[in-house]
C-alpha cells in the first residue's frame, strides 16, 4: 500500500469503492473531452468487473493512485504509467472529477506530490505528460509543477502539447516549489480556522 501526503490532498491505492465514482466521471462528456476521450456506455455492472480486474491484475509500469482532501473526500485520481525501467522515465497523468476542487491548487498539489515519489522513490530520471493543445488551464497548471512545452503530438485526430519535467530541473527549483506550498499549508489552515464554530 501506498499513501502519498501533499498539502491539500492524499494520494492512495485505488480501492473497490472507487468504482461507482469513477463510473460517474468516466461518463461525463465534458470529462471525456478534457481527457481526448469519448463517454463511457457500458452498464455499470461491466465496468465494475473490469474494475476488480484491473485492481486484481495492475498493469505492470503503472501506479494508479485516487486523489482526496485531506478530510478524506474522493475528488479525483492521479497516476503514472508506461514506465521505462532503463531510460528511467514515465508519462504522467490526472483527472479532477470533482469540480468543486479546480482551480484551487488541488490539481498542482496531486501532481507535485507525484513528481515527489516518483523522483524520490522511483529514482526516475524524466517524467512526462501529453495534454491538449487547447487546453491552456492545464498546460499552466504543468508549467507550475515544472513542465515544459517539447513538441506538438498529433494522436488519434487529436493535437497535444507533450511536456517534460528532468529530474535535475525538479530539485533546482525544489526551494520555489517548497514555498509555494507552505501558502497553500497557510491557506488550508486559515480556511479550516475559519469554519471553526465560535464558542
């Protein structure tokens, strides 16, 4: 098992009870788009036994983690995939479902807390990302987490940016990176404070 502790979220191992949400999120269609993918159709029922599967049989060069607030809530997933055990490199990628979770450092959070483990743990020397051409929020959020635009990528009828982040690029910036996250640790705290009922 694995947990993963960031500012404002956890990542962990996905678990069974994740399957009715990621259900929910699969068939969004506004979700697909961002992800260059089409809704689910499938009943529930088929893609939960594909689910016990994938959980029973992970593919080998992946690691699929569910992203939660720090109270426990389920908003989302992370992982790492295709990993190259000689060039020591992995393509990365996320989903927010939840939309009450973007834009509020949560996405920035997850994948920074990724990067961590995978450079720390995995000793991997580059990680990297395909997004949409389009998709512009996504490609700043990257760049905060220390990606940087390589080339264009035309897949499936579909144009994508694919971004880098090198291993000794992350640890020059690791001091930047670690402030940023002491304002949002500040924030996280304030904003718990402030829900606080007077007594």
């Amino acid at each position: 098992m694995v947990t993963l502790r960031g500012a404002r979220i956890v990542l962990r191992d996905k678990m069974l009870e994740d399957a009715e949400q990621d259900y929910i999120w699969r068939c969004d269609p506004e979700l697909a788009r961002l992800d260059a993918t089409y809704p689910l159709t499938m009943t529930f029922e088929r893609f939960l036994k594909s689910y016990q599967d994938q959980l029973k049989y992970p593919t080998p060069g992946s690691h699929h983690f569910a992203t939660e607030t720090l109270d426990g809530k389920f908003i989302g997933n992370c992982m790492y995939y295709d990993l190259d055990s000689v060039n020591m490199e992995a393509e990365l990628g996320i989903v927010l479902g939840d939309r009450d979770y973007w834009s509020n450092a949560f996405g920035y959070d997850a994948v920074v807390t990724l990067l961590e483990f995978m450079f720390d743990q995995r000793k991997l020397k580059r990680v990297y990302l395909h997004t949409l051409e389009w998709n512009k929020r996504a490609q700043r959020c990257f760049e905060k987490c220390g990606f940087v635009p390589v080339r264009q990528v035309r897949r499936l009828s579909h144009d994508f940016v694919r971004m880098e982040v090198l291993r000794d690029d992350w640890y020059a910036l690791a001091e930047e990176r670690l402030n940023q996250r002491y304002v949002y640790r500040d924030r996280e705290a304030t904003q718990a404070k402030e829900a606080e009922p007077e007594t």
